[in-house]
C-alpha cells in the first residue's frame, strides 16, 4: 500500500518503514527504539526473567528485521505487529521448554507513584494493592489476561490489540468486556481492591496501570 494511501498514520513512521524494507538498518534502529521498551515489557511480563526476556526481546526484533519486506500496512501500527512477533515468540519459548508462566507480586511494581503525597505508608499500600491486583489477575484465563495487559497496561489501541490476539475489533471489545468483568468479579472480595473496582470500571482500569 502506497503512503499516499494511508490515512491516521504519522508520516514519519511509515518513511522510517519505507527506508527499513530498503535495507536501511539506521531506520530500522529508529523503529526499534520506538518499540523495544513495551516489546521488552510484553515479553518479561510473561517470562518473569529478564536475561531470558532480554534474549526473546532481541529474537524479535531479529525475526521483524527479517521479515519486513513482506510488511504490509493494514490500518494499524507497525508496533502491533511487532507485538504479533512477540507473541508468537513466548508462545514458542513455553512450548519449546514446557515451563509454566510465573509471576513474583514482589516485581510487579517497584515505583508506585502516589499523586498528591509522597508519604512511605502511603506508598508501601499503594505498592500491596498492585501486588493484590497481580495475583488477581494470574486468576484470570489466558485469553482474558492478555486481552486486559495488552490494552491497560501495554496501553495498545483495540485495533492494534485486535490485530495482535487475531481477532475483529468487535471481538477483541467483546472480550475487554467479559475480561474486565471477570476481573472485577476476581477482586471482589478482596481487601482494599473490591470497593475500588465497585466504583467504576475507570477505577480498575486505572489500577492496572500500576502495573506497567
């Protein structure tokens, strides 16, 4: 598809792929620069090791060099098929090693930054109810867990998630709804999340971006 063809896309990004499917490796570096951080953090959300999230992380970036000449733009953003890579990558990892995904609610969220204060209490709850809302969220089926870290704490599009998972974006908004739902229904009773996921869906939605 020809640029000129492409509407709500930035102009520099599609030149940056332009010049990348030439062989230019300084594009593609500015691509990978744009990209790597989430790609990492997809990655290391699912492997909980970072010298092995690191390796995966470099893997696809490797297999997206190689195969960007056959990109082709489809209304979404090369950072959702980057992400496509990824996850087809950890889908490989864990059936190669037949290892179980783990996560440590010690990792989840180191810095949590509590507006308005910076008093240690308040950040020692703000820090043991991300650790709450992890495990909560390893509760959760496969498909419904990757849907909600995807879209809220990736903070991918529904159309570049859609165009991840492989699913219409009525569908993909489908599953954020029943995904959501079992959330909430997840933390229901427990302590310090149930009232604040009582409140509003924008509540939990909120919370799980302590979790970035």
């Amino acid at each position: 598809m020809a640029p000129s063809t492409l509407t709500g896309i930035d102009e520099d990004i599609v030149e940056l792929v332009r010049r990348a499917q030439h062989g230019d490796r300084d594009a593609f570096a500015q691509i990978y620069d744009r990209h790597v951080g989430e790609i990492f953090g997809f990655v290391m959300n699912r492997v909980r090791q970072r010298e092995t999230a690191e390796d995966l992380t470099g893997d696809v970036f490797m297999r997206a060099f190689r195969r960007l000449p056959d990109f082709e733009w489809k209304g979404v953003d090369i950072g959702a098929w980057i992400m496509t890579i990824a996850r087809n990558r950890v889908a490989d990892h864990f059936r190669s090693f037949s290892t179980r995904l783990e996560r440590s609610s010690d990792d989840i969220r180191h810095d949590v930054e509590v507006r308005g204060t910076d008093a240690p209490e308040r950040i020692a709850e703000g820090r043991e109810l991300a650790r709450r809302l992890g495990r909560a969220l390893e509760q959760l089926s496969d498909e419904h867990r990757e849907v909600i870290e995807l879209r809220f704490v990736h903070e991918l599009s529904l159309a570049d998630t859609a165009q991840v998972i492989g699913r219409t974006v009525g569908a993909t908004k489908s599953l954020q709804f029943r995904a959501l739902k079992a959330l909430a229904s997840q933390v229901k009773h427990v302590d310090g999340l149930g009232q604040l996921a009582g409140a509003s869906a924008s509540t939990l939605i909120s919370l799980l971006g302590m979790l970035s």
